[in-house]
C-alpha cells in the first residue's frame, strides 16, 4: 500500500511506502527529543574530537 501526498503545488505528488513513513516518523521522534539530540550532538563533538573509545577499549571498561 503507498499514501500519497499533496505538496506545494499541484502537479507535485509523492510516495511514501509504510516502511518510509515509519522511518520518517522515527526521524522526526528523536529529532523532537532533547536529550536524544544532546545525546547526538555529545557524539559529534566526540567524534570530530577523535575522542572515540574503541569498541574493545569499551568492552574491556564493562568487564572491570
């Protein structure tokens, strides 16, 4: 089953399956989560920090 929906102007359509509709919902549940969004942006800091702990380095943290 597709959903269509009207945009802008007329001659404009567009499909969304359900499974794209259900990613789009998704998307717009953690873009409309504060902490879900710090989270995300404590990431990329990290990351473009090159301040990453290494999946073994982090495993080896749980087991202490």
């Amino acid at each position: 089953m597709t959903r269509q929906f009207r945009l802008k102007r007329p001659a404009e359509w567009t499909r969304f399956t359900p499974d794209d509709l259900a990613e789009l919902e998704e998307t717009l549940d953690v873009l409309s989560d504060p902490r879900a969004l710090a989270d995300i942006r404590e990431a990329d800091l990290a990351y473009t920090a090159d301040n990453l702990s290494r999946r073994a380095d982090a495993v080896r943290n749980l087991r202490r």
